[in-house]
C-alpha cells in the first residue's frame, strides 16, 4: 500500500510540474526574451499625412491582435514613423509597456484632437512595465518614439488630421 502511494505522489507531481511549467511559461518567457520579429505586422496598412509641413508614415491597427501587439517586440522604431491605433469607440484606452525596447510618446487624439499625451519609458528588465491610463476618452491613439510629439509640435489641444 505504501507502495503505491508512492507512486501516486510521484504521477502527481509530474503532472502538477507539468501544468506549472507549461502555464508559468507563457507568462515568463516575454520577460526573458530578447527582441524578435514577432512584432512586425508585414500586413499593416500604412499612410503618411503632415505634421507642421513634417511627413509622418504611420501603420494603422485596428484588428484587436494587432492593437495588443501593438510596438512590443520591436527592437527600435525608426524617426517619422509612428503606429496610430484605430478604435469604434470612444474610451479610456489603457497604454502600457510590455516586451518594448525604446520609450514612446503616446498621444489620445479624439475628432482630431490631441485630448491627452504622455511620454512612457523603457521597462526595466524584469520590471513592471509603465501604464497609463488617459484623463479623456479618445477614439485614436497614437504612438511615436520618444521625443517625436515635441518634434513635431504636438501638444494638449493640437489638430491632427488623418486624411
């Protein structure tokens, strides 16, 4: 009898390690990777428009997939490009860091409108990434490298037009 609960405890502790290492996975492995093309949406279409006489090429998401992948994976992003995320319906979207390599100006924009902005740093390895959360629904988000939105005289109240 002994015996055999022995062995009971030994199944069961294969299959609890199993599960542990199999769930705990997916949720550690982003922070110990390094970048990959993973973030790369070869499908995303682009557009450039102007900013203060200034070209900006933008990729444009909407696809709930893309929108959660969004610039995490990348190692950098290049000047005069940013991601504009593309929502049906005004919110409060939450913005925050995971698996990004390089800080980012992140602008709410709603009717065309800059309504919030915030600059959101690097993570620090194995650190929680930054978040924020704006103080205004928006319909559109965009994201430019750090340092960019000043580039490109953009601030609170700031008229931006995608077409």
């Amino acid at each position: 009898m002994k015996r055999m609960h022995t062995w009971i405890g030994f199944i069961a502790l294969c299959v609890g390690g199993i599960v542990f290492f199999t769930v705990g996975a997916q949720f550690i492995a982003p922070w110990f990777h390094g970048p990959s093309n993973q973030g790369v949406m070869n499908h995303a279409p682009t557009k450039t428009i102007s900013i203060n006489n200034k070209p900006l090429t933008l990729e444009i998401v909407s696809d709930p997939a893309d929108v959660k992948q969004g610039l995490s994976d990348r190692p950098s992003m290049p000047l005069g490009h940013g991601m504009l995320f593309l929502f049906a319906v005004p919110d409060r979207y939450t913005f925050w860091m995971p698996r990004m390599h390089f800080p980012l100006d992140i602008l709410w924009i709603q009717d065309g409108v800059v309504v919030d902005m915030t600059t959101l740093p690097t993570p620090k390895s194995l650190g929680i990434p930054a978040s924020y959360k704006p103080k205004t629904a928006a319909d559109h988000v965009l994201e430019l490298k750090a340092g960019q939105a000043e580039a490109y005289g953009l601030s609170i109240g700031s008229n931006i037009l995608f077409e």
